[in-house]
C-alpha cells in the first residue's frame, strides 16, 4: 500500500537528486509564467546564486543539509508568490495623442495617457513604437503607481527623414512587487504620421510678413519702377516706408499714420526641377541637400503664391520622379508636398536630356525654370551648361547651386601642416576654380545663377525672385 513520504525522505531524497527536485518544483512556475507573458529579471538570476552558495556550504558542514534546504525552499516561495504580484495586461489602458503631419528637423509634442485600474502597487516602465528615422526624448519613461490612478507622459520626436510612417503599438513593463519578474504587454495604438518639408517657416514667414520684419529672415524690399500705380491695400506705416506713399486721408480718419501697399499685377509662372540623382545626396546638418532644397522651394512657393503667381515643380533623376503642373491657387502648395515629400535622393546618373524634354513638352508657356542641383564633375556641369542654356529666350533660367561644406572647409590653423591636409586643400582649391568657370559660363549663355549653402539658400532664393519681380525680367 503506497503511503505519502515523510518530510525525512523527501529531504534525503532531494540531497541525493537536488537539479531533479529543482526541475520538478520550477515546471508549474515556468508554465504559469509563460501563461501569463511575464519574464524573469536579472535580479532573479542573481538571487538564485544563494542555493548554489548553500550548495557550497553543505560540502563543508553537511550538518545543516536540512537548514540549507528549508532556506532554499523559503526562497523558491518568495520567487513563485512574487509572480502573481504582476499587474495583468487587462489593468492598463493606453491611449496616444500626437500631430498626423511633421516638418522634417523639428520636435513635434507627442502625449501618452496610461490609465491603471488595478489595486496592487505597479511600477512601470514605457516605450514608444517610433522608427529609428526619428529621435525620442525620452527614449523610455517610468512611473510608480501606488493604486488605481491615471499618469500622463510627454514625448519630444524629431523626424530626421521625409516620408509616412506607421505607429502599430505601444509597449507597457509592469515590474513585479519585489523585482523578480516582469511583464512586457503590447497595446495597439494605431498612428500614421507624414513628415513633409519644414511647414513651420511658412508659419513664421506670415507672421514677420505681418508686422514687416522680414528682414530677419534675411528678406530684402525690391523696388519695381511704376510700383506705385498698382495699389493692394492700405497698413500701417513703419519706418523703411517713404514718405510719398503715406495716405493722409486715411492717416486722418485712422488718427495714425497709415500708407499704401502696392503689388505686381500680371501673374507669372514658375517652375521648380530638383536633382533628385546622386549629387543631392550629400548631407548638411543632418540633412540631405534635396531636403534643403524642398526647404526652400516650398518658402519661394509660398511667397510667389502670395504674390498671385503659378508654381510647379519636376522632381527627377533617371527618371521622371513627379510632376505638378504650375497652378496659381490656395491648394498648390497641398499638392505639391503630397507629390514630394516620399521622394528621396537616390544613387543613380541624373537624365538631364530627359527631364528637359519632358519639361518642354507639360509646361511649354514662358516661365521662371529654376534648377537646383549641386555641381560634382564635367560630365554633369556639361549636361547643365547646355540645357539650361538652350532655354534662354524661351525660358528664364534660373541655376540654383547647393555647396558642400567640405570644399569651402579652411585648413587647420597648425604651425605644421599635415601633407595629407595640403593636397586636399590644393585639390579644392582646384575644383572651386572649376566651379567658378562653370558659373561664369552659365552667366554668359543667359542663365541666372545662384551659389549658396544648403542650409541658407531659402533667403537668397526669394530675394533673387524678388529681384526678377522688380525689374520686370520674366
């Protein structure tokens, strides 16, 4: 007749098979913790070091084989009751609040509420779902919850590459009461998010546009001969004004001194074609030089959409990459961001002959074409000395060229200089020499040309806009 073992023989019997009886006791807690999704912490391994100290300690006094056993035993208990001290998924719920549009390079504010519903004493640690083309601060946060409660966290992200992306979950690490286990819950928050071009210098542009401090944005006033016999509207006089325009009748009935605001009354066409090949994918300030020239085309298209005139843009490399026709209305700008902000500089030969011709053949009226691309070798320089040639007459061009930071890059100033840092000087000094000529030769077959920084051009592309606008070149 079977009879249950003494405690006698079921210690003896675990002296003689302890990795067997240790296998036996941590099946049900491994099964019930797979169950639950919760995970042992480190800690824990750390803290099953003592048995094993023990172990250690029974082979010099084997006297106190039943004390070490029981201590073992007492630690298991606290392991295993430890477990069920995890705050199940079902307690938490998890929404997210954030922007459905970004602008490439700037924090956008991104908020979590995590409500808890549980009664146990929660610590947890949270982590968002974002892509490595953004940068998180924080990368994770924590929070101790005493009982049933609600926290809200805060987010800075910052978009470092154009594009949609796609928020699937959010993820949730509810730490056990004395640190043995922890459980990773999943929680869906479906979120797409589209990072287009800088929106918020448009934002800022309309407001020193307001007051008339667009100077701080390096903005220069371009005076058109015979401006004064096309009025717009009446504002507020500022000191840059003349004194001939000020408008004493409605100074006079205002009480404050008030002038009139003239504009260009003919609408003009432009036409944007950014080099989306192998010359636009050097980087500047953490951006491509394509993504600088979105920048700046979407300012210039915001001020020449202001000013009644029609934008368009080609975006091309081996291969026609998007086309908007030039249109003059309030959602040009809307278009144009849709049809650009998933292009991407690619690592391929730019077909100049091809854009050129399908320009000519969707945009055939007169227009201001503005190129922008960067000048790398003859073979490309070739290709664009020609054809934006070829258009003068029929076409304004206009050659937007984006510099690389190391060919302007000055020498170390050392008392000893390396010769390795010599030869790389005289070699950019020889390829700006190149540069120059280059220009120099576009300025003779007609073309417009502007050098400048990526990061900087947007001021002098609109100023050079202005400047056509006043004398009248288009």
């Amino acid at each position: 007749m079977w009879t249950l073992p003494s405690l006698e023989e079921i210690l003896s019997r675990a002296a003689a098979a302890p990795m067997l009886f240790a296998a036996l006791f941590s099946i049900p807690l491994v099964i019930s913790a797979w169950w639950r999704k919760v995970y042992p912490r480190a800690q824990m391994y750390f803290t099953l070091l003592v048995p094993l100290l023990l172990a250690t300690i029974h082979l010099v006094w084997p006297q106190l084989l039943y004390l070490i056993l029981m201590l073992d035993v007492v630690l298991l208990m606290l392991v295993a009751g430890d477990l069920f001290t995890v705050v199940d998924r079902r307690h938490w719920t998890v929404k997210r609040t954030m922007v459905r549009v970004a602008s490439l390079a700037k924090p956008h504010h991104v908020q979590t509420e995590l409500d808890y519903r549980g009664t146990w004493p929660a610590y947890v640690t949270l982590t968002e779902d974002f892509p490595a083309q953004f940068r998180l601060e924080p990368s994770q946060q924590s929070h101790y919850f005493s009982g049933r409660s609600r926290a809200t966290f805060h987010w800075e992200v910052q978009p470092l590459q154009r594009g949609e992306y796609k928020l699937d979950y959010f993820y949730v690490s509810a730490r056990s009461l004395l640190g043995f286990w922890i459980g990773h819950y999943r929680y869906a928050c479906p979120a797409v998010i589209q990072v287009y071009p800088d929106l918020q210098q448009l934002t800022q542009y309309a407001i020193l546009a307001k007051t008339n401090r667009l100077s701080l944005l390096g903005f220069r006033k371009s005076r058109r001969a015979g401006q004064e016999n096309d009025f717009e509207r009446l504002r507020d006089f500022t000191r840059d004004d003349q004194f001939k325009f000020i408008d004493w009748r409605a100074t006079a009935r205002r009480s404050k001194l008030t002038v009139r605001d003239f504009q260009v009354t003919q609408s003009q066409r432009l036409l944007f074609l950014l080099d989306c090949g192998r010359m636009m994918t050097n980087q500047s300030q953490g951006l491509t030089m394509l993504d600088h020239a979105l920048n700046s085309m979407l300012m210039l298209s915001y001020v020449a959409l202001s000013r009644g005139d029609s934008v368009g843009l080609m975006c091309f490399s081996d291969t026609i990459e998007c086309f908007v026709p030039p249109r003059g209305d309030s959602g040009q700008i809307n278009r144009m961001l849709h049809a650009s902000y998933n292009v991407f500089p690619r690592m391929v030969e730019t077909r100049f002959d091809e854009a050129f011709q399908f320009m000519e053949t969707k945009n055939p009226r007169r227009s201001l074409v503005i190129l922008m691309t960067n000048l790398i070798d003859e073979v490309n320089a070739n290709q664009v000395t020609k054809y934006l040639g070829n258009l003068h007459g029929k076409h304004l061009p206009l050659a937007v060229f984006l510099r690389d930071h190391h060919l302007y890059a000055p020498i170390p100033d050392q008392p000893q200089h390396e010769p390795a840092d010599l030869y790389t000087a005289a070699a950019a000094a020889d390829i700006l020499t190149w540069r120059h000529q280059v220009l120099t030769g576009l300025t003779h077959r007609g073309a417009l040309v502007l050098d400048a920084f990526p990061e900087h051009v947007s001021a002098p592309l609109v100023n050079k806009y202005l400047e056509i606008k006043a004398r009248q070149m288009l």
